[in-house]
C-alpha cells in the first residue's frame, strides 16, 4: 500500500484541481463545486449567481505581443479575477482558453454585477496595453452574468447556458461590458 503524506496529498490535489497557467482553479473543479453549491442553493432557496467572462479580442493580443505575453496577460487578469471576490466559498476558474468563471454562492445578480464592476475597474486600473484592440488601447473583458433565484425550477444547465448568452450579448454590444441574465 502507498502511504502519501498530508503535504503530498495536498500536492496532488493542486495539481488536479488548479490551471497550470493562471493559477486559479481549472474546469475540472469547477464543474464539481458547480453541482455541489448548485444543489445547496436550491435546498437553501438561496440565490446562486455565475459570471462567464471572456478577454476581448484575446487572438489579436496574441498575434501582435505573442503567446508568451498572452499567458503573462491570463495571469494578470486572473490575479485580478482572485482580487475581485473576498469570500472563501467565492469561486475563479479557468473555464477554457480566454474564459474565466466566477462561481458566487448566496449572492443575487445585484451582487455579481457589483463584483463585475469591480472586475472592470481593476482591469482598467492594470491597464495591460492591448494595442491591437478595435475597441481601446488596454485588455479589456466581456462579462455575461446570470443568477438561480430562490424557489427556481431551472436546472444547471441553463444556469450555463444563460450565462453564456448574456456573454454573448455583451460582446454583440460592444464588449468591454457586462450583461445579466436572470433565471
């Protein structure tokens, strides 16, 4: 039988469960935290909100600064990402790519909007150059948030689903900003 230690079992856990690259918990994760907090929040009736959020423009960032500035770039705004929420039980994974999630328990989409906003604020105040950018001269991020309201009958997957479509509409609007979705 193979003894592992506590500092390799946690070892192992880190390397299962977090993005190589930005630091921040990966899909894998995500997707297990998502069905946990999702079934406490319809038992709870409390409301459950997620944010799906998408660098603007992030092939062109590629193609002028190159892959090793975009990783640096996915790192930065993950940092940011991880500065944005101040709960333990608030989750940042890396959804795939240039996606982000933010998984936020208890709060309503008043509150993820608040936390988006902060997101937005803290990225201008980074000011990563992004001089290819049609839209401004800094990294900037579309944001969809949508929100399992107490007493819902929906299920996980338009949770997903809504959000990606308010993602969508952000960017069709613009980008450089965020839409809500509510369930």
């Amino acid at each position: 039988m193979l003894f592992r230690s506590k500092f390799q079992s946690d070892v192992l856990r880190k390397l299962v469960f977090l993005d190589g690259l930005s630091g921040v918990f990966n899909r894998r994760y995500f997707d297990q935290q998502i069905s946990v907090e999702w079934a406490r929040s319809v038992r709870a009736t409390s409301p459950l909100s997620l944010l799906l959020l998408d660098v603007d423009y992030f092939k062109l960032y590629n193609d002028h600064y190159g892959h090793v500035a975009g990783d640096e770039c996915l790192k930065a705004i993950a940092t940011v990402l991880r500065g944005a929420v101040h709960r333990p039980a608030d989750l940042v994974a890396r959804f795939g790519g240039e996606e982000f999630v933010l998984l936020l328990p208890d709060t309503a989409s008043a509150g993820a909007a608040i936390v988006a906003k902060r997101i937005h604020a803290q990225l201008a105040e980074l000011g990563v150059p992004h001089l290819s950018s049609p839209i401004g001269a800094h990294v900037t991020v579309s944001i969809g948030v949508a929100e399992l309201r107490p007493g819902s009958t929906s299920c996980l997957q338009l949770l997903l689903a809504a959000a990606d479509a308010a993602l969508y509409q952000a960017k069709q609007r613009g980008r450089n900003r965020t839409e809500i979705d509510g369930l």
